[in-house]
C-alpha cells in the first residue's frame, strides 16, 4: 500500500468507516489511513480493469455476428506508434454500430507490423479472421497498395473481407492535395496556423475573449448583428488539424467573425511583448487584400466541401447517394469557377470596405510573384 508515487499530485480516496464491520474499522485505523494507495502501478491496473469490462459488453454486443475492421495509426505524446482498431458491426436492433476495441503499440507502420498487432488483438479476442465482411483505414499508402499494403494481406487469407475507403477521408486528401499544390494558399494557411498560436496562447486567451465580448457589444448596440439564442460565442479560435480540413473551415469561420478581436490582441502582444514577435508582421498579412482574397475563397469552398463531408459521414447514407453528392459538388464548385468571380470579387470588396484593407486595381499589371521585375 506505501507504494512510492510519481505522480504530481495524489487523490485521496474517502472511505465510510461506518459501512464496515468492526474488525475492518480497526485494521483500516491502523495500517491504512494515511497510505498513498494511488501509483502509477495502481493505475494501470485499474485502466486494466475498465477495459477488461468494456471488452467483455462490446463481444457479447458482437456475439457471433460479422463484422468490419476500421483501422487507423497516429504517434502519440511520447511519439510512439499506435495502432486503434475498431470494429463496425450490426446490432441486434439492425443499426450499425462502431466499437473501439484496442489501441496497440506498433514498433513500425509496415504493412507487416500492421498485420501481425491486427491479427494478435483479433486472436486475443478469439474472432477470427473469416468473419471480417470489411475493413477501412486512413489512406496512408502503406494500408492501401495494391499489393504489399495490409488490406491486400487480409483478402488474400479471406476474399470476403471486402476494401472500402472512406469517402470522407478520400475527399479530405483532395482537399489537402489541392490546397499543397498552390503556394500561396499554403502560405495562407501557414499565416493562419502562426495567428493561432500568436492569439490562443495561455496568456492571450483572456485577452482573445475579451475583445470578442466588447466587439458584439459594440456591434449590437450599433444595430450590425441581432441579439438570439446560440448566436455570436465564438469566442476562440480552435487550432486547426493537418488533414482534417473541417477544422480548417471552423478556424477560418472564427477567424472571420472574430476578425478585429483578433487585430486587437495581436496588437497588444506587438506593443506590449517583452521580445520581438511576429505579431507586426502577421497584422501586415491580415490587412493585406490577397489574404482577404484567400480567407473569402476558401469560406466558400470549404462551405461546399465540408457540407459534403459532414453528410458522407452519416451512418444511414448509401453508396447511390453519396455519388450523387460528389456530383452536385462538383457541379457547383464547376459553377464558382465559370461564372462565380463577380460574387466572390462582390464580398471580397465588401469585405476590404468594412475592414480599411485596400483594394488593388485590377487593371494594372502585377509582377508574378516569386519572379524579378526584370524578367518581365
């Protein structure tokens, strides 16, 4: 029980003496009062526990039934590779459930490695090989080839086990490879990434809300926005992920509903900051018209994507749908480029006018960017 603890901080655990008998009392008395009894040793055994528990309901949920496998593979804090497997079944009731069954330690991502943590959970859990109807995973090349990736492994030991990849995460790579190829939208984001991290830090967080809550007081009092239920809260910019491009649509909604909170405090951080900062610089960004340019076209494509892919994720769409969907986008982001420059231009300028950004003349030439005026 004196077990020494590494823990920062120790939980004291509350016993009710007098729910016990006598006996109980007395020894608990003497030897445990006072005891730390919460180590690390003490709880992974109680994790342990939970997941023993958990695992128990999620295979008598399974029963006999098939069952998908949804794989997917990250580093977590301490950089180490881990592999989380979840199982996609249906339940008694008909509806398709998900399961997350393991997370497993993985000395390297090869499709072999792979294999064998999968196959080792699966046989933990006595399921074998031969029920699995499907499998999913995240897209990375050494999941998906052709012939050494895992889910070739598992067809050729069980045909049935049919490959499905996801469609969300299909058009979340389309997006990142687009976005990859141009440089100044992945500059754009680069900016957007810095002001994140320039305005959320621990000491400007405060200071981030607070101008957000001065700037709706202002703007309702000046009869701008309108007062309602769930309206104007915002009052963080979330950080955005590096594949998951929804996120990305959030931080930029934030970012332009919180546009002069967000001046504000990276003002503050410039004028006030004890060392240089890149605050002065990122203002410069901001109030620049190609990044107003940049912040009004990706809101309006994201604004299609990632309707698209919040409704690819739903459990009850089917495949005929979903192909219909990816048309009607297609087809819509087809009309934004023929024939929707003088809208997008239109809140662009609005935009500028609103914010003091200046707005360029569009019939003078502008050297190429990244070329010398010299060479034309």
């Amino acid at each position: 029980m004196n077990q020494t603890s590494r823990a920062p901080k120790a939980h004291k655990v509350k016993i009710n003496l007098d729910m016990l008998g006598a006996g109980m009392k007395n020894w608990i008395g003497r030897y445990v009062c006072g005891a730390n009894i919460v180590t690390p040793q003490v709880d992974d055994k109680k994790i342990m526990c939970c997941v023993h528990e958990v695992s128990k309901k999620i295979m008598a949920e399974l029963g006999d039934k098939q069952f998908s496998v949804l794989i997917d593979e990250s580093r977590d804090i301490s950089v180490k590779e881990q592999m989380a497997v979840m199982l996609r079944f249906l339940n008694d009731e008909g509806k398709v459930v998900e399961r997350f069954l393991a997370l497993h330690h993985v000395k390297d991502t090869t499709s072999n490695s792979l294999k064998d943590a999968l196959y080792g959970i699966l046989d933990h859990y006595k399921l074998s090989i031969s029920r699995i109807r499907g499998q999913g995973y995240d897209g990375a090349s050494n999941m998906r080839g052709e012939f050494n990736g895992l889910q070739k492994k598992i067809i050729d030991e069980n045909p049935y086990a049919f490959y499905v990849h996801c469609y969300a995460h299909r058009l979340q790579l389309v997006v990142v490879s687009v976005a990859s190829s141009c440089s100044s939208i992945h500059d754009f984001f680069e900016y957007i990434s810095l002001i994140v991290t320039t305005t959320t830090s621990c000491k400007r967080r405060d200071a981030l809300i607070e101008a957000q809550h001065q700037d709706i007081l202002d703007r309702l009092e000046s009869g701008e926005i309108s007062t309602g239920r769930g309206l104007h809260q915002s009052s963080t910019l979330p950080r955005p992920g590096d594949t998951r491009w929804g996120s990305h649509h959030t931080t930029l909604l934030r970012l332009d509903q919180m546009w002069s909170s967000v001046l504000k405090v990276l003002s503050t951080v410039d004028e006030y900051g004890r060392g240089p900062s890149q605050a002065a610089g990122l203002i410069e960004k901001m109030e620049s018209f190609k990044f107003a340019f940049i912040l009004k076209l990706m809101l309006k494509l994201f604004g299609i994507t990632n309707e698209l892919s919040k409704v690819l994720q739903r459990k009850d769409l089917n495949i005929v749908l979903a192909m219909e969907l990816v048309n009607d986008v297609k087809a819509r982001l087809e009309t934004i480029r023929e024939s929707g420059w003088d809208n997008l231009f239109g809140d662009v300028q609005e935009f500028c006018d609103a914010n003091s950004i200046l707005v360029p003349n569009m019939d003078e030439v502008i050297p190429v960017r990244g070329r010398s005026r010299r060479e034309g």
